[in-house]
C-alpha cells in the first residue's frame, strides 16, 4: 500500500511541475504581448498621451 501511495505522490509531483511549467510559459507569452503593444505604443507618443488622458 505504501508503494502505490508513492507512486501516486511521485505522478502528482510531475503533473504539478509540469503545471508550474505551463504556467510560467503562458505568463512570459503575456508579458512578451505586452511589452510588445507597450513598444508599439511608445513609438508613437500622441497616442500613448491620448491613452492617458482618456481620449
């Protein structure tokens, strides 16, 4: 019995890792977008002031 929990405790550890993994990637693609539209933004300063101001 003590076997099988360890085993289910060692998939566990890997799904979540794998998870964590994931995760991590989808978060940095994000910022990449942001960051992207942040430095399409900054290129053109009338729209970025435009933005700010609510116009």
């Amino acid at each position: 019995m003590d076997e099988l929990r360890n085993w289910i405790l060692c998939i566990a550890g890997i799904v979540t890792t794998i998870k964590n993994i994931y995760d991590m990637r989808k978060q940095e693609d994000k910022n990449r977008e942001r960051n992207e539209v942040l430095s399409a933004k900054a290129a053109k300063p009338d729209a970025l002031n435009s933005e700010l101001q609510g116009d």
